[in-house]
C-alpha cells in the first residue's frame, strides 16, 4: 500500500492549471508546494493524459480498449460455453461402465468402516 499523497487533488489541480497556463514554471510550483519538481512534472503529464482520454469519447477509454473489452467478452463466453460443455461430458462419463474404475479385492469400500 502506498504513502498518502503530500497534497490534496484540488490542490494538484489548481498548481498544474497555473503551470499549463504558463503563469508559474514546474520549478517555481514545485517550490510553492515543496515538492519536486519532478513530481509538479508528473501531475502535469497525468492532467494532459486524462483530458486526451476524456476527449477521445467512450467514456475515457480510446478505442482500441474498446475493441480489446468486446474481445475479451467473446473470449469469456466462448470458454464459458467450453466449459459447459465439458462438464456435461464429464457427467457422462462418470455414470457410464467405462468411467468406473474398479475396486481391488480384499480392500474396504470407501464409507465403510472397519471393526
């Protein structure tokens, strides 16, 4: 688990707009909030990344995660009916003769107990 953040997000959001919009430098804001600069950096790349995504449509997400969700659901179902399928094979199988496998002589059924 990680540390808590050192500022709040509204906080984070105001210095960045000021660094976007070119009134304060990373360094000058990395110094306002005493954190690195660095940081101030990170937030800037990380405000950009998400208005990119937010402006791509489908809710945030672009659309080769679109198209990567709508193959993994045909994925899914695909196994799904897989398994199904096999479950009813394995039911089959374990009522049938050739799915028994026969009891050695001389040993104790299992559920039956010894005196």
């Amino acid at each position: 688990m990680g540390r808590p953040p050192i500022l709040p997000t509204d906080e984070k959001f105001a210095l960045v707009l000021r660094v976007v919009s070119g009134e304060l430098t990373a360094a000058e804001a990395a110094r306002e909030a005493a954190v690195s600069e660095q940081s101030v950096s990170n937030w800037r790349r990380q405000f950009i990344e998400g208005g990119r995504s937010g402006l791509a449509g489908e809710g945030g997400k672009d659309s080769e995660s679109a198209s990567r969700i709508a193959e993994l659901v045909k994925e899914n179902a695909t196994l799904k009916a897989t398994i199904g399928e096999m479950f009813i094979e394995l039911r089959k199988y374990g009522r049938s003769a050739i799915g028994r496998v026969p009891m050695p002589q001389g040993y104790p059924r299992p559920g039956r107990r010894l005196n």
